[in-house]
C-alpha cells in the first residue's frame, strides 16, 4: 500500500490563506506574525519540504505582495513595542538587584561585626563575674556546716 498523493489544491489554498492571515496582521499559528517565507509556511501548518518544491510561485507572490505592503504587521508591531518594554523592566530589574547586593553585603558585614562584638561583652561579662564571686567559708569539722558565732574560728 503506496501512500495517497499530496493534495497540491488543498495545500496552495492552505498556503494563500496563511498569506491573508499574515498580510492583515491576525495570525493564527505564526508566534511574530512576521511577513517571511518562514512565517509564511509555519502559517500555513505545512512542511518546508511540501511548499518549496511545489509552491515556489505562491512563496513569491507573497514576498512581493508582503515588499509592496511596505509596514510592519499589527502582531509584528506589538511584539516590537512589548519587547521595548521588557528590555526597560529587565534594566531596572538589574539595578535593583545590583543594589538589594550592596545591601546585603553591607548587612553580612554589619552581622559579623555584631556577632564579634556580643561575644567579647559575653567574654568581658564572664571575667567580671569570675572575678566578683565571693567563695563560701569552708566546713570545720565534721557536723558543722558554718562556724559559730562565738567559737572565734
């Protein structure tokens, strides 16, 4: 079983209405709605290897039709101006993130510098404690936890 030839009326139709489409700026497959011969065929929703070989003339006629047009598609226009806009965003975007940077390397220095100085006033705050702790009399003898009051010991 051999396979059914390609429908060249069907697939030329295919290919003029893609050109329409694209002409008038309201694409339907097209992501840029750009006036190539690539847009043209992706429009269309055939194969590279079906339109070049067999409808070079309707590749052709589109490019000219598209050269004579002489503006930018309306899908094409407003991919330019959204692409401006996020360029701009993407700018900003940049020099908040190159300054929320310096912050934070500020603030892990600031850190470091606090976390050395809580652990010199904790060291300073145990030494002087150390040094302030006033030592218990010492049992004497057996049975006798403090010295009496009058045994002048």
């Amino acid at each position: 079983m051999g396979r059914r030839p390609r429908d060249r009326g069907r697939d030329a139709a295919a290919i003029r209405a893609a050109a329409e489409r694209l002409l008038a700026g309201t694409p339907l497959r097209s992501a840029s709605g750009k006036l190539t011969a690539t847009e043209l065929i992706v429009e269309s929703g055939l194969r590279r290897d079906v339109v070049y070989p067999h409808h070079q003339d309707l590749l052709d006629e589109f490019r000219l039709r598209a050269k004579a047009q002489g503006r930018v598609p309306t899908a094409a226009q407003e991919l330019a101006e959204r692409y401006a806009v996020v360029v701009e965003e993407l700018k900003e975007t940049k020099q908040q993130l190159a300054a929320e940077r310096q912050l934070t390397a500020f603030l892990r220095r600031t850190v470091v510098e606090l976390s050395v100085e809580v652990e010199n006033v904790r060291r300073d705050q145990e030494d002087a404690l150390d040094a302030t702790v006033v030592p218990m009399a010492r049992r004497r003898g057996p049975g006798r936890r403090f010295p009496s009051a009058g045994s002048g010991s």
